[in-house]
C-alpha cells in the first residue's frame, strides 16, 4: 500500500471505526462503501483499504465481490477471546510478579480509580476504554513483546465485545473492582491470588465456567 493510499484511507478508517464504535453501525449493518467515498470526495480503493483494516482488526467481515459488514460475534467466538485472554493475562500476572515494580502496580491502582469513576458518571465509553487499558498496562508490565502485542490486537475486539454484548458484564461495579483487588495483589506479590483474581474476571466476563471443566485454567497454568 503506497503512502498516499495510506493517506487517503486514514479517515475513512477512522470515520468506519467511529460508526461501529457510537453503534451508528451495528453487527450485520453492511458498511456503505460508496456513500462513504463520497463523502470523503475519494475512490473506492482507499475505503476498502480501510475496511481491510478493520478487517484484520476483528470489526468487520468481507465477502469478496459481495459486501462487507459489521461482525456478528457468536457466543463461541466470544469464549475463544476469552479463552486465549485467560491464558494471556494469566502469564502477565506471573511475569508481573517478577518484574514489576511498586510504582508499576500503583499505575495499575491509576487506571482502576479512573475506571471505576467511569462507572459511577455512567461514560460507558471511557470505561470500556479504561477497562482495556488495565489489562494493557499489565501486559507492558509483563516485559514480554509478544505477549503485548497480542493483547494490543485483541483491545478493539474486546471493545467491541463490552459494546455490543453488554450481558457478558453479569456486576459492572464487581467487574470494575476486581480491578483494585488485582493491583493490590501484585503490589504484595501474591502471585497465587492475583491469578485466581484475575482467571474469575475474564471467566465470569466471558462465561467460561459452564464451558470447560471446574478448575480447568487453574490446572494449566
């Protein structure tokens, strides 16, 4: 993709993302791809390139020659999201606990005083932001690359997850507290305790108890 391709598919990217993201497009919606060229008084070329983004990014389908079209996440999608940050978050305790530092875990504390006041003035939007960016943080905590990276391309699928599937949070306020008790964890390096705390955020979140065997993410790590 040439830089000015780049260029010129930037702000219809962002322009797609907005939609999805303030529900102006909902799963199943098919993405106007010539109303939005026209829009942005720019070719096609571009508005599929940002919808390819979008793509790669988890948000929307493309059926080549046909249409594309916000996703629909199943409930098995969802728990194989769920599953995989389960395995990755739990990681991110254990290499936390080594390389964290105290001022780490107090940005931890940070982000979940922001997030619960989120809850409490109802901005449903900086929540689901902050929400993503505590699990964020405690993979940059971590120290390993890959494991971020991962993290990083899940965020606007979890967003979009928290969004549109707002009955996977089944107590907003326990949901956002977990928050504090992980933080307060690490910040006493009880390992064991931040991965119990951590493994019944997502499952709860993800409703991942009725799927798989009682104690099966304790027994894999």
């Amino acid at each position: 993709m040439s830089k000015t391709s780049v260029g010129l598919s930037e702000p219809a990217y962002k322009h797609l993302l907005h939609l999805i993201m303030t529900k102006q497009l909902m799963p199943g919606d098919r993405i106007p791809e010539v109303k939005i060229a026209q829009e942005f008084n720019i070719s096609r070329t571009p508005v599929r390139d940002a919808m390819r983004q979008l793509c790669n990014e988890g948000l929307i389908d493309i059926f080549p020659n046909r249409f594309a079209q916000v996703r629909i996440y199943t409930d098995d999608m969802i728990a194989e999201i769920g599953t995989l940050r389960v395995a990755l978050d739990s990681m991110a305790i254990k290499l936390a606990c080594l390389y964290g530092s105290r001022a780490d875990f107090l940005k931890l504390v940070d982000i979940a005083e922001q997030c619960a006041g989120a809850l409490e003035h109802e901005d449903s939007a900086l929540r689901r932001q902050l929400d993503c960016d505590f699990h964020l943080e405690l993979a940059r905590i971590a120290g390993n690359e890959l494991l971020s990276k991962f993290q990083k391309e899940l965020y606007l699928r979890v967003q979009f997850i928290m969004l549109h599937h707002p009955d996977t949070v089944v107590d907003d306020l326990q949901h956002t507290r977990q928050h504090y008790e992980i933080a307060e964890a690490l910040m006493n390096h009880d390992e064991k305790k931040a991965t119990d705390l951590i493994v019944t955020h997502l499952t709860s979140f993800y409703n991942l108890k009725t799927r798989y065997p009682e104690n099966f993410f304790a027994l894999s790590l």
